[in-house]
C-alpha cells in the first residue's frame, strides 16, 4: 500500500506531483484504492478512471483497519 504524506494540496505543481505519484503506484502495484493524506483536506480527484481520495490525517487515523 503507498499512501502519500501532503500538508496541503492548494499549490497546483504540489497537487499535481502527488497524484502522478499516486497514480504511477497504482499502476505499478495494481492498486485501487487510492488515498492522499493532508492536514485538512477533504475532496476526491478522479484521474485515469481511477479515483483518488484526498483526507485529513485525522480521519485518516481514525479509519478501521481493513485486510486486503
């Protein structure tokens, strides 16, 4: 699992390098669920056909723990 650390995503060159990287791990692990953690945003991008889920640390924290 890859999940990307950002304080925030506001910055257009910042957002754009961490979904290339995000999408660039899918790819490579053949992964779906794919997350962005920041300080306090909470939006969802789709790029690829994929969706990418951009969240607060703290509710990232606070997700139950799931097998893949």
């Amino acid at each position: 699992m890859h999940i990307p650390v950002t304080w925030d995503m506001t910055d257009e060159i910042t957002c754009e390098r961490e979904i290339r990287g995000v999408l660039e791990a899918a790819r490579a692990t053949r992964c779906d669920n794919l997350f962005i953690v920041t300080k306090d945003e909470e939006r969802i991008i789709s790029r690829e056909s994929k969706q990418i889920n951009i969240v607060p640390a703290w509710k990232w924290l606070l997700q139950p723990i799931t097998q893949a």
